[in-house]
C-alpha cells in the first residue's frame, strides 16, 4: 500500500467507532458481543491474530476506565454533597461494568492502529501464509 493511500487517523477512529473493519470500514468486527469474526467478510482482513496479539487493547480499555473515574470523582467531589460511601458505589459500578461495555471498541482501537502504523501488515502476512 502506497503512502498516499494510507487510511488516516479519523477515518479509522470513526470506523472503530462504529466497531466496523478498520481497514475497508464495512465488514463487521464481532458477530457477538464478546466473539470476534476470524476475518472481514468484506475485505479479507485478518481479525484472528496471534496469541496475545490484543492484550494491548486492555491499555486503551483500562486508560478510559482511569480517566474516566478518575475525571467522576473529582466532578462528585466538586459538585454533589453525596457521601463517600455513594460515590464509591457509583464508580465502584462504573469501573465493573464500563470495561466490559468498552471491549469492543478497545479491541476495534487496538487493531485499528495495528493497521494506521503497519497497514501492510495484513497483505504481508496473507501473502507469506499462501506461500508456505
């Protein structure tokens, strides 16, 4: 793939956003909301990877979580008279559930930058597989 037809940062985000291929934006990249397609139905792409190879998305799921609870109980500190007890259940909660609705956006945001900094991994690698 050529420099000039590198997917930019906007356009990936806004595919992950919508949990779509990073790389065409159109095939799906989960057919539940925990299971991942194997592959793009639409460009091919490559969603099963190595062992290991989406442990990073935990840093974009766990990074949110932080922020986000953290930029809470500053707002609760500030805001509300609530006590202590409240605002720890309420982000207690928060840090419980909102990982687990996050997954499929951490996951979409961890291979999509695999693709923003290597897009020819994909190529790369279907090509050396067929080879073999």
């Amino acid at each position: 793939m050529s420099e000039d037809q590198r997917t930019g940062l906007g356009t990936i985000l806004w595919r992950c956003l919508r949990v779509r291929c990073p790389r065409c934006g159109v095939g799906k990249m989960f057919s539940g909301y925990f299971r991942m397609n194997p592959e793009c139905e639409t460009c091919q792409a490559r969603f099963a990877r190595g062992q290991g190879f989406y442990l990073g998305s935990i840093y974009f799921n766990y990074g949110l979580t932080a922020l986000l609870v953290t930029a809470g109980y500053l707002a609760m500190f500030l805001l509300t008279s609530w006590s202590e007890p409240v605002k720890l259940g309420i982000l207690g909660a928060f840090t419980l559930l909102f990982p687990l609705w996050f997954f499929r956006y951490a996951r979409c945001l961890w291979y999509g930058m695999d693709h923003l900094f290597d897009p020819d991994s994909d190529a790369d690698r279907d090509n050396r597989a067929l080879h073999q």
